[in-house]
C-alpha cells in the first residue's frame, strides 16, 4: 500500500476518481487552481487569452482547449479504429466542457461569496479524523475494513507527498457543504412518496379498442381540387408562402491551412527519425499516436480484410512487404504511418494482414484560425463602411455568393440548411452587413439584402402539402368517429365487449402500468391516466393520443402490496430527491448565470 501511495498513477486515480464522483452527484466539478480562474479583469494577462468571462473573471482558452482535447480523446477510444467523431458530437462535447467550465468558475465566486473555503485546519482535520471514502478503499484488508493502523502509518511517512490529496480535500469540501445546502431545500413529503409508489405500481386490467389515425383506409386517395379548394379555403393560415431572405455571403472555412500540414510533415519525418534510430513502431505509437483507441496499445488495429479501412489506408497497408512501414498516407482522418506485422490467408481464400499505425491528424492551428478571424473582420469592417459586401470582397479578393432567396425553413443553396444563417438574418435589416459569426463548418460574412415578406399560398402552388394535411385530417376524424361509435353503443345498453365485436375492431385486453408502452397508443398518455384513475366496472369516453382514439374499460385493479411500499420507498426517495435536487440545482446555475454574466468568446477560436 505504501508503495501504491508513493506511485503517481495512485495520485492520478484518486483525482479520476473524485472528477467522476462529482459528475455523477452534482453534475459539476470542482476545479483545482485552473490555469485562468480566479484572474480579474476584463483583459487578459500577457500571452493569455480568455474562452469566457463570468462577471470579471475569466476562462482561459489553454484549459479550455486541454479539457477539449481530452474529452475528445476518450471519445475517441470508446470507438472502433478509424471511426470519426461527427461534427454535431464535437458540438455536443464542446458545449459540455464550455458548461462545466464556467460553472467551476460559477462555484469558486460563490464559495468565496458564501465563506465556504475551508481552512488548513479543517482540511487536516478531515485526513486526520474522517477521510474521504476514496481514501478509505485504498486501506482495507481483506476482510474489506478499513486498516486504521496503516492509514496513520501512511499519515507520518515523509516520503509520501500528501500536498496533491489535501487539495482535493480542500476541493470536496464546499461541495459537501453546497450539497448539505440544497439537502436542505430539498423535501419529499409521505404523500408524495405515496403517489409516486402507485404510479409506479397500480396495475389495472383494461379492455380498449379503436384505431391508429395512420392504419385507416381512406375511400379515396384523392378527392379532387373541389374538395381540396374547400379544405384550403377553410385554413388559409397553414398555407401561407414565408417570407423570404435575398442574402450575400462571404464563406470562411475553417480548415487546415498548408502550414498547418507542413507542421504535420515535420514532425512525421522526426518519428521516422527516431523509427530509423531503432526506436520500435510500437514505442513511437504509444508516444505520439492521436488514434486513442489503440495508442496505448502501440497503434495495433488486429486483423482485417479488404473493405475494412478506408481506401487510401487500405491499399498502402495490404501493399506493405511483412515487417515494412509505409511512407506517410493521407486519408480524411490525417496522416499515418502504417506498419504490417503480419499476413495470412482466411478459411475462404481471403488475404488478411495484421497491422499498427500512427495518425497525426492535421487540424487549423491558433494562428490559421486568427488569420481567418483576421480577415473575415476586416471584411466585415470594409463591407460596412462601403455599403456593399460584394463590392468589399472583390477589393480582398475575397468570393462573394450570391444563392437564391430561400425560406427560414428551407434549405439554402449551395449550403444547405444553415441554422448559423437562418438566425443570423432575423436579426439583421435590409442592407446591414454582418460581423463574422461562427457556422458549423465555417465562419461567415453576410450583407441581408432584401426580405420578401409572407405572402398567400393558392392550391396550385400547394397541393401537395393540402392532400397530406387533408389525408391526415380525414384519417383522425374516421379514428375519432369509430371511437364515438364504441362509446355511443355502450351508452346504448350494450356492453363494451358487444360493441367492439358489432364494430368490427379487435379487442385488446391487458394488464397496463402507466409506464408501459401499448402499440397505437403509446406510454405515458391520457390514455394511462384513466386507466390508472378510474374505477374498476367503468367505460371512458373517447381518449384521443397522438396516435389515434380509443375507448376503454377498466375490467379489474391489483390491490396495492403495503409490504411492498416499505420495500421501495427508499429507491423512490432517492429518485424523487435526486430529481428535486437536480431541479433546484439547475434553477440555481441560471440564477448564477444570470446574476454574474457569461460571456461567450469561443466562436473567435473554435467551430
């Protein structure tokens, strides 16, 4: 155990470990000295550069970038080789270390706020009388107790560097008294546990039938322009034109520039270097592969036959003798060096080769990226000041598009749907140029040129979009009306069970909880409200869910077990609890969010 204390991979753990522990409690970490928390102002210091400001401190780019990189590595080794990381998952993941990273900085103004820094003391004291769980788990014997003796001895050694560990504790410590606040604000009553105890466990036997809107039969596939005119006429707001937007664009993409390959190249031919020295394949994978799902595994990518990588890779590697490594190949995921340990043919004949490789991928570095910023401003600042993107673009030898008006709805040509454009432009007036603003692939520049406002449609123009809504209309309105006539029959003396055979329909009789699922009618509904409320021997009326309507009948319901709530009521208060703390915490950040301002600057720097 001394040893393992002594061990940085010991002090790496317990610092995964306590990352993890709060994500999955509060949903948020605490940071440890980040580099740029905790500076004032709304300048940053001398070579630093800030990704936020929270009131007037400041998130700096270098952490935001290493956080950046580290989720997209472990990303990355959950996948299979090869496999890339989308541009909507890099969007995804770029918003949660945004996210968490001003609120560790929301958390330290408010620790600081409220006076909840523990002290030397306290910490010391915590280690010396009540350590954390992480700490305990690496003290226990066999038995699975916590060796006392061994802790203190760890305690008094001299050679084990204890200053990592007393920030942590420095660190868990206003989370536990935050977590002890909202515990507090927090309360379940008995008869909400109750409530959601039957919710969970009230089954009722039910006997319901009627129609998925979408599994009726119209008579007719299409009723005629005369029937369709009248439809139109009578809902003349769902078949407006929108309005249209007449817009110029300079398109900035973000890309590697050919420094930013070059760079690549360099450091390809220094681990050919090294490979040249004797280094083996393996070692320089390990060191320098971005590939994260086999770099600790010296780049191995197993066994595979032809149609397994992408091309370029594919016919590099196969075309390796035994042993060799491929000069550097480019494919859409960067650059690799491929090495072929060995080769052999599969039961039917097929060639299949085991290989390695290492990837440098060619990514836009900060200063391609403030380039780009560079001009796209200075456009942005000429086109306003001559009036005319077009006229500010030939002057930079910049291209200038110019697409088709299009629909906030609609597509936009040669870019496809835009969301970047599409809430850029309602923003804007006729004539106003744009600053640069951040799409998902590339920056933009744009002059709004004109708007077309709403316009009325006709059936000509129309029709397609008229018959889909009339079918649909027509389809719910018969659902609606085989329903009517269940429950009209049963009003009439007949029993539900008769109706339903007289009608036709299949009856369906079930024992249902509000959570299950029921094909045609979904979970959740109105639908499992009723058969969850009403009384055994009662008949509802018409119930119309987003998938048809339905009449049913509560047949019999299950007495509730009592032994059973005092089996669950622990799980259910946890569950309810959790949810309401995590409501009450959320309400909490944006009320932060609100008080201190965040200001987002990443759209400078990133996709």
């Amino acid at each position: 155990m001394l040893s393992q204390m002594r061990d940085r991979n010991f002090i790496k753990w317990v610092l995964w470990f306590v990352v993890v522990a709060f994500v999955v409690t509060m949903v948020f970490v605490w940071g440890a000295d980040y580099q740029g928390i905790g500076c004032s102002g709304s300048q940053a210091p001398q070579g630093q550069r800030w990704v936020a400001m929270v009131g007037d401190t400041g998130v700096s780019l270098r952490n935001f970038d290493q956080r950046l990189r580290q989720a997209y590595s472990d990303m990355a080794a959950s996948r299979q080789p090869g496999q890339p990381i989308t541009a909507d998952e890099r969007i995804a993941v770029q918003d949660q270390v945004f996210e968490q990273l001003v609120n560790e900085v929301l958390f330290t103004l408010e620790v600081e706020r409220m006076g909840l820094e523990p002290t030397d003391n306290e910490v010391r004291d915590v280690l010396n009388n009540d350590p954390p769980d992480f700490l305990r788990r690496q003290f226990m014997d066999e038995n699975g107790v916590f060796n006392e003796e061994a802790y203190r001895q760890a305690l008094a050694d001299p050679r084990i560097d204890w200053v990592p560990i007393e920030g942590i504790v420095r660190n868990m410590l206003p989370l536990n008294r935050l977590q002890q606040i909202f515990s507090t604000q927090v309360h379940i009553s008995e008869e909400e546990l109750r409530q959601e105890f039957e919710r969970r466990n009230i089954q009722s036997k039910i006997l319901y039938a009627g129609s998925s809107w979408r599994d009726i039969e119209l008579p007719t596939e299409d009723p005629g322009d005369e029937v369709l005119q009248a439809y139109f006429n009578d809902n003349l707001d769902k078949f407006q034109n929108p309005a249209t937007y007449a817009i110029q664009y300079v398109k900035f993409d973000r890309g590697p520039s050919e420094a930013d390959e070059g760079f690549v190249r360099e450091r390809l031919d220094f681990i050919l270097d090294e490979l040249n020295a004797g280094r083996s394949f393996e070692d320089l994978a390990r060191d320098y592969s971005e590939d994260m799902s086999n770099a600790d595994n010296g780049g191995d990518l197993g066994w595979f036959t032809r149609g397994r990588m992408v091309p370029e890779f594919e016919q590099a590697a196969f075309d390796l003798a035994k042993g060799a490594v491929s000069e550097p190949v480019k494919t859409q995921f960067g650059f690799h060096l491929i090495k072929k340990d060995d080769e052999r043919s599969t039961e039917d004949g097929k060639e299949e080769i085991s290989a390695r490789h290492l990837l440098l991928r060619v990514e836009a570095s900060y200063a391609t990226l403030d380039s780009l910023s560079t001009l796209a401003d200075s456009l942005s600042n000429l086109a306003t000041k001559l009036g005319s993107l077009a006229d500010a673009g030939t002057r930079l030898g910049l291209e200038v598009s110019q697409p088709s008006p299009f629909a906030l709805n609609s597509s936009i040509e040669d870019l496809g749907f835009n969301p970047a454009i599409h809430a850029e432009v309602q923003r804007m007036d006729p004539g106003q140029v744009s600053r640069r603003f951040t799409g998902r692939q590339s920056d933009y520049v744009v002059q709004l040129e004109s708007i077309q406002p709403e316009t009325p449609s006709d059936l000509a123009t129309s029709r397609d979009l008229v018959l889909r809504m009339w079918k649909t209309d027509e389809q719910k309105k018969m659902a609606r009306e085989k329903a009517q006539a269940l429950r009209t029959a049963y009003v009439a003396g007949s029993s539900l069970r008769n109706a339903i055979s007289a009608q036709g329909l299949e009856p369906n009789e079930k024992d249902v909880k509000f959570s299950d699922y029921l094909p045609g009618v979904g979970s959740e509904t109105a639908f499992h409200i009723l058969a969850y409320q009403m009384a055994p021997a009662s008949v509802s009326s018409v119930i119309e869910t987003d998938q048809g309507a339905w009449v049913l009948e509560v047949l019999d319901r299950k007495p509730l077990d009592t032994e059973l709530f005092v089996e669950q009521r622990p799980a259910i208060l946890q569950d309810l609890l959790g949810k309401a703390q995590s409501e009450r915490f959320a309400s909490w950040v944006e009320d932060l969010k609100a008080n201190y301002g965040v200001e987002d600057f990443r759209g400078e720097f990133y996709n």
